[in-house]
C-alpha cells in the first residue's frame, strides 16, 4: 500500500500542467445597496492583458486565462473600485466571482477612496480582512482560522496548544461571531463554557469568502462584545453544477460538496471527521480527544430584489481516558501519567447554531430580518481513582445547556454621502444546570449539589448614522445602542446600559488617512454566572445584582496605503477602562484574572465589582499578494490591568502580555510552488503560585487531588516569555477536470519549550499509592514538576478538488 502510494505521488510530481482549455472567471457586478447590476463596468486581472466588460445586468465572464493566482479589479465611473486579492483560478471549474462598487457621493479629483483595503464608512478604524486563501495557506494555521488571526496586530494567544484570542488586553470571552449576520457563539471545538477558545477550529476555511476583524470603533448593530467581532462570509454555493473537494490532514479528514437546487437556490455543505483518538493513543498520551463537524449554507434568490439565507454549524466533542501503560516508563514519567488520570475529567460537549437571514432590497436601502438559535451541551465528570462503581468516589459531576433563540430588523437606508441604520433585537434564552461539586468550586469541607433551570429575556435597540464631508475628505460616523435584560435588577433597565459611539477619519493627503474613535460598550456576563444558584437554590448572583460588564474605550491613528503596490502601513493607539467587572466570592479575585483552561468558567457566586484597563500601541505592514510576494508584521505593546476584592491598586491581569511580535511572509515560485515562513513572540503572562503547604496536607489533597493556588498572591509571578517559527511549503497542480494539491507544513520548526506553570504532583509509591511524609504524617510528599508546552508539529496534506 505505501508503495503504490508514493508510486502515485511520484506520477503526480512528474506531470507536467499544460492547459487543454482556458479557465474562466465569471460574476456580476452589482450596488449592494439596492441589488442592482452595473452594466458596463470593467474587470480586469491586474498585471496581465485580460480584461472584460459587463452586459446590462452586471454580468462578466473572463475566458482562456492560464491557471493560477491573480488579483482581480472591478471599476465604474462613479463608483469605488474593488480589488479581490488571491483569486485562485483553475480549468476544474470556472470561478464565481461578484464585486460590490458603492457610488461615489462627489467628485473626488483631489481625494483617493480605495477598496483594496476595508474602510466601511460605519468602521473606519481597527478593521482587518483576511480572505480564504490567505486563511488556507497560513504557515503553522492548519487551516484552522482561529490560529490565523493570530498574525494581526493587537492579538495574542496563549503558548499552549489552544485558541484562545486575546485582543487587545482583554478576555477570551470578550470576542463576537457572526457568520453571514448570523451569531455563532461556539467556533471551537473543547470550547470553555463561559469563556471561549479550544485546541481546534469548527470552521471550514474552504468555505470561507472572506473574514472582517474589528478590534475597535464596533458598529452600532453589533452587541454584547467588548474586545472584537469576527463578521465571517461564507461563499455562496456554485450555480452551473456540483463540485466537491475532499482534505487529508494530520489529524482529520473533510469533504464539503457545493452546487445548484433548482433555478433559484444554491447550497454548501461540509463534514469533518477527527482521528486524533488514534494518533494520541499511539504515541502513548493519556487522553483521547475526538470530534466531528458540520457546516451548511442555502442562498434563494426569491426574487431580484429579495433573498434568503440559510445557515448551519455544528459540532460534537468526546473525550475520554486512555489507562494503557506505555513501555519502558520512568517512574517520572509513570507518576506524571498517573496525575493527569487522576486529574482529568471524562468530558463530552456538542453544540450547534442555526438561522435565517431574510434580505429585502428596495431602490436606496434594504431591510435585514434574522432569526437563529444556537444550543451548547456541556457534561464533565470525575470519579476518584476513576473507580465509578461507587457514589462516594464522585467528585464533580457537571451537566449544563445554554440556548438562545434570537430575532433582528435592521433598515439600512443610503442618501448620497449619508447613510442612516436603525434596528431592534429580542433574545430569549435558558441556562439549566446539574451540578454536583465537592472538588472545584466548593470551599474545602463542603459540597455543591443543586439542579436548576433559569430563563433569560434581553432586548435592545441601535441607531447609527454616517456621513461624508469636505468632498469625501472628512467621514464622521456614530451611534447610540441600549440593551437590556432582566438577569439582574439595574439590567432590566436599557436606559442603564446606553452606549454612545462616534468616529471621525480624515483624509491629510491621497491615500494617508487620520482616524478616531470614543465609545461606551457593554457585554453580559457568562450564562455559567447568570445561572449559578446555591445549595439553597437561590440565584445568588442575581441577588447580588450582577450587571452588565461596561467598556469605555479611545482610539486613534494613522494609515498610509499605497494601492498600486497593495502595500499598508498602520499605528493605533488604544486606551480601554472596565467597570462592573465579575469577581470571585470564594477566591476574592476578578474572573480576568483567571487563565485560559479547558472546562467552566463563572460557575460561582459572583459580584460586579472588579474594574480594569488596558492599554497600548499597535504597528502593522501588510503587503497583499503583488509579484508573487506577500507579508505582515506586526507589533503590539498593551498593558492590561485589573483589581481584586482582596488586594489593593490594579495588577497584571492573565492577559499581560506586554510585548507581540507576528511576522509572516510567503514567495509564490514557478509551477505553483508556494513558500511560507511566521514567526511569532509573546511576551511572558503572569500567573498565580501554588500554595504548596495547603496542597500537601492529606485531607486537602484527598478531597480536592489538585493544588490550591496561592490568591494571596495573585498573578506575582511572570513566565518566560515565547517564541515559535512556522514553515509551509504548497504545490498545486491544475487538470481539466481536478486539482490537486498537497502541502507540508511544520509548527514549532526549532522546537522552543515554552514555559507553563509548574505542576504539583505526589510523589508516588511501587504500588501506586501516594507516598505519605515521614517527617509529618498529615502530609504527602510533593514535587513541583516543570510544565512546559511545545514541540515540533509536521503535518502532510492532501486537498482534492473535483
């Protein structure tokens, strides 16, 4: 078998590509604020001779091009162009690609507005865009989309192998998804309930058009978020026929399937099926995680000027032990196996999103209608000894779900250089828990144990407002948005939740922009807060009216672009201030302070009284694709600072960072050779010691088998700070009826151990048990054992597209 298959690679690598037909390129140009095509506008491929005109409708096609990879412009007088980077091109099919040209308000003969980069007249600040095959081929991103926003300035990660976001001084949790105008709040799989991340992305990125990051100024129409929103586009499914790609990596195999339902309705559709459980139980690792993922999208095009949209996301997680012992084990290492058994808990989670966007188009605007619903199941369980057979080894047992059922209109409607936005929404949702707890969460000696169900109604409503002045020289944009909800009791009230935004841009000269921001935002704790109720069954943190988390924030910077060479150049400065901020009861400290793990987060008493700020500068040069070369770097500096109940002044929070460097750089060779490099430094996060006297003693360690950190130290001590190189290198081949294209890719390429928080585990005896001290019987014998993150990742790949 591994003969015939390098047998056959081989032949492929021998081949050589020669068209039997052209390519082709077809679309429609068209106004996206009333729908309508723009006849005689031209496209044309940028650094080539090929180039068309569009008929009456809008419509184009570009035919006898030689595959490859071009960026390609749309243009009209009147209207601001648009250039589409990366278009990848091929004789399997024929590419479907439509341009959106807003018109022009004025003449412009002394000021440059230009596409190429994102500037929306409502976000003129802090937004990013990354399309898919910039997504696909990140060096070190594994085709997972979390990882490959790791690049932009302003986000930081954690060192361990997870995806956690962390933008701009704030919490995981602090970030928004939506996916075509459809919120989706789970896009990773072992996803911590109450915050996000998780090791592995549930996204598709062949599905993906394109991605819109805003890190700051966020519209008025976007809620509950106060570090980013993430505003995925899906591609619309092929019109002419089916096509299916299928993708092998090294630790999953997907298959997406696109094409026609009739005259009026397109649809996309994708599966993915892990085997990680194999890998990791031949390599000897005591768990086993495993998942599966599903994506689907419908477009009707109910008519020229109405449209519905369908949308579907969904995962399941399982995770479970493996007690097989590996051969030649030091006792080291067996001691180090038998803690994480003893430690992690058997897991299972699966959740979904679902929903309708209804788009109704009309001569200068257009009314958004969504409805959705989104589910996550959470269940977590632990046995001492893992020995289930009786009651009084249960140490917790978690079962949770949180849903949410979702309704928006939004009126979008454009006057010249004025454009106006008004909208509502109404959210129900439900939080119900099962949970017993005699090792987590509960003070030492006691025990949780209560089940309940709460239900939730929030609601609110936005308005925003944007115009051009000066000959489309001066933009000010702004907005007031109010929510509400009836978790607490200064919630129920939007008029206590106003939230204000204003940006102003200013263009000094052609294409060097000046722009800033000011705005109030607020986000709503954790259902896992919301919902937490005592032994009594009261819903404590209700009675201590928790409140909606607020976010005051200052922006301001400059732009440099430079569109003949599709190159960049950007600084912001940013100043961020948190009120009502969640702590800890039991712990006396705010829930930012808490690092990014697996499992729950805010499943205790709770009360809003923590506040914090964050602050920085960020750098950014980005060369999109030009000459067979692109780029990014980055440089961020942010401090990012909380209080505690129990201590004085503000500390450094999980987040503290300080210093982030992404730089990443690809070269496309000849017969589709592509190289990619990113290098990556994260200055070192703080985190809190272990209180090694109270973690020995046999009764605390009995009952709880985990240390017991050291709160009267919060966040004192600092880790080493990280760095990773990444490599990639692709090769595509293009036939008549198929591609191909396979890819290697290394992560970690000179192996940098990144330093974790030591680990406190008890010394052992040859039978297994725990060793108690000679010297003081109540006590166990410890170790703290060094924790470091990191390893050499290489991965093969194999994409087929047909």
């Amino acid at each position: 078998m591994k003969r015939s298959f390098t047998i056959l690679i081989c032949l492929l690598m021998s081949l050589s590509v020669f068209a039997q037909q052209g390519a082709e390129i077809r679309g429609r140009v068209f106004n996206p604020v009333n729908n309508e095509g723009i006849p005689f506008a031209n496209v044309i491929i940028l650094g080539t001779d090929y180039g068309a005109v569009t008929d009456i409708d809008g419509n184009y096609v570009l035919s006898n091009i030689e595959p490859g990879l071009y960026n390609i412009r749309a243009s009209f007088v009147g209207y601001r162009s648009q250039t589409q980077f990366e278009i990848q091109v091929t004789r399997a099919r024929a590419v479907q690609l439509n341009f959106e040209l807003r018109e022009e308000a004025s003449d412009l003969t002394e000021v440059t507005v230009n596409a190429d980069f994102t500037r929306s007249d409502e976000t003129p600040i802090s937004v990013r865009r990354l399309n898919t095959n910039e997504i696909e081929r990140y060096p070190g991103g594994n085709r997972d989309i979390s990882r490959v926003i790791q690049s932009l300035p302003g986000v930081a990660s954690t060192a361990a192998f997870r995806n956690d976001i962390i933008i701009r001084g704030g919490a995981p949790n602090e970030n928004k998804f939506f996916i075509d105008d459809i919120e989706v709040p789970v896009i990773n799989h072992f996803a911590t309930q109450g915050s996000s991340g998780g090791p592995v992305g549930i996204l598709n990125v062949n599905l993906i058009k394109n991605v819109d990051v805003i890190t700051g100024g966020f519209p008025a129409d976007r809620m509950n978020s106060l570090s980013s929103f993430f505003n995925f586009e899906l591609k619309e499914g092929r019109s002419d026929k089916m096509f299916t790609q299928m993708t092998i990596g090294a630790s999953e195999f997907t298959v997406s399937n696109e094409g026609p339902i009739g005259e009026k309705t397109t649809y996309l559709i994708s599966a993915r099926r892990s085997y990680l459980q194999f890998l990791f139980r031949a390599i000897g690792l005591p768990f086993l995680p495993d998942f599966y993922d599903f994506q689907v999208k419908t477009v009707t095009k109910i008519n020229d000027k109405t449209e519905l949209t369908f949308l579907g996301v969904g995962a399941i997680d399982l995770f479970s032990l493996n007690f097989d012992e590996p051969r030649n084990e030091t006792v080291e290492e067996r001691e180090n196996r038998l803690f994480l058994l003893d430690n992690l808990p058997i897991s299972t989670q699966w959740n979904y999103a679902t929903g309708l966007r209804l788009k109704r188009f009309r001569e200068n605007g257009f009314w958004t209608f969504v409805l959705s619903r989104n589910m996550l199941n959470n269940r977590s369980f632990k046995y001492a000894g893992n020995d289930e057979s009786m009651r009084e080894n249960l140490l917790f047992d978690y079962l949770s779900q949180e849903s949410e059922n979702k309704f928006r209109a939004e009126n979008s409607i454009f006057k010249g250089s004025l454009t106006l936005k008004y909208g509502v929404n109404y959210e129900f949702s439900r939080f119900t828990i099962s949970n017993f707890d005699r090792q987590t969460l509960a003070p030492i000696g006691q025990v949780i144990d209560v089940s309940s169900k709460s239900l939730f109604h929030s609601y609110g409503a936005f308005v925003s407002a944007s115009k051009n002045y000066l000959n489309e020289r001066l933009l000010i944009s702004g907005g007031v948005r109010i929510d509400g909800s009836d978790f607490g009791q200064t919630a129920q009230n939007p008029l206590n939740q106003i939230s204000p935004r204003i940006s102003v841009s200013y263009q000094l000269k052609p294409n060097l922009f000046w722009t800033s921001n000011a705005g109030i935002y607020y986000q709503r704790p954790p259902y896992t807060a919301l919902g937490f109720r005592n032994n009594e069954g009261v819903l404590i943190n209700q009675e201590n009216n928790i409140q909606f988390i607020r976010s005051s924030q200052l922006i301001t910077g400059i732009e440099k672009v430079i569109p003949e060479k599709s190159r960049r150049f950007s600084m912001e400065a940013f100043y961020k201030h948190y009120n009502n901020y969640p702590s800890s009861v039991l712990n006396g400290i705010a829930l930012a302070n808490l690092g990014a793990d697996f499992g729950v987060i805010g499943n205790e008493e709770v009360r809003s009284d923590a506040e914090g700020r964050a602050y920085g500068l960020e750098f950014l040069a980005q060369q999109r694709f030009f000459n067979n070369f692109y780029g990014i770097g980055s440089l961020t500096l942010v401090r990012s600072e909380f209080t505690n109940p129990n201590t004085e002044g503000f500390i450094p929070s999980a987040w503290d960072n300080r210093f982030i460097v992404s730089l990443t750089a690809g070269k496309r060779f000849g017969k589709n050779w592509e190289i990619g490099a990113r290098w990556r430094f994260l200055g070192g996060t703080p985190y809190t010691p272990i209180d090694v006297e109270t973690s020995s003693l046999i009764e605390v360690w009995d009952l709880r088998g985990l240390p017991v950190l050291d709160f009267s130290q919060i966040n004192a001590l600092r880790l080493r700070s990280f760095h990773q190189l990444d490599l990639r290198i692709d090769k595509r081949y293009f036939f008549d009826k198929w591609n191909l294209n396979w890819y290697f890719d290394i992560q970690n390429a000179y192996n940098f151990l990144a330093e974790q928080p030591p680990l406190l585990i008890p010394t052992r005896n040859t039978d297994g048990s725990l060793q108690v001290n000679p010297n003081d019987p109540t006590r166990y014998n410890m170790r703290l054992v060094d924790n470091p993150a990191g390893t050499i990742l290489p991965t093969v790949g194999l994409i087929v597209e047909f």
